[in-house]
C-alpha cells in the first residue's frame, strides 16, 4: 500500500504533467504552423531553379 507521501509525489507529478501538457498543446499549434509556412517557402525556393534548369535543358535540346 502507498504512503501518503508517495501519493503526493504521484498527485504532484501528475499535475505537472497537466499542466506542462496543456501549456505545450498551445504552443505547438503556433510553433507547427510557423514551421509549415517555412517549410512552404523554403519548397518553394528550392523547387523554382529546378524547374528553371529543366526549362533552359528542354529548350537546348530542341
């Protein structure tokens, strides 16, 4: 059987948890959606020369 004080430290561990939980939902919505667009950019910048240097290939190529 648990002692009081084990039950405390498991009450307080617990609490923490809750709370460090709904604290870091919270920010990783806006952390997650601050990494979505610069990951968007970053593609995006890195997808155009691509397709620059396909275009500059096909057209020597003709």
């Amino acid at each position: 059987m648990k002692s009081t004080s084990e039950t405390n430290v498991c009450r307080k561990r617990r609490l923490f948890r809750d709370l460090s939980r709904e604290f870091l939902n919270s920010q990783m919505r806006q952390h997650f959606i601050t990494e979505v667009l610069l990951f968007g950019l970053l593609f995006a910048v890195s997808v155009w020369p691509i397709l620059s240097l396909a275009d500059a290939l096909s057209a020597s190529l003709e």
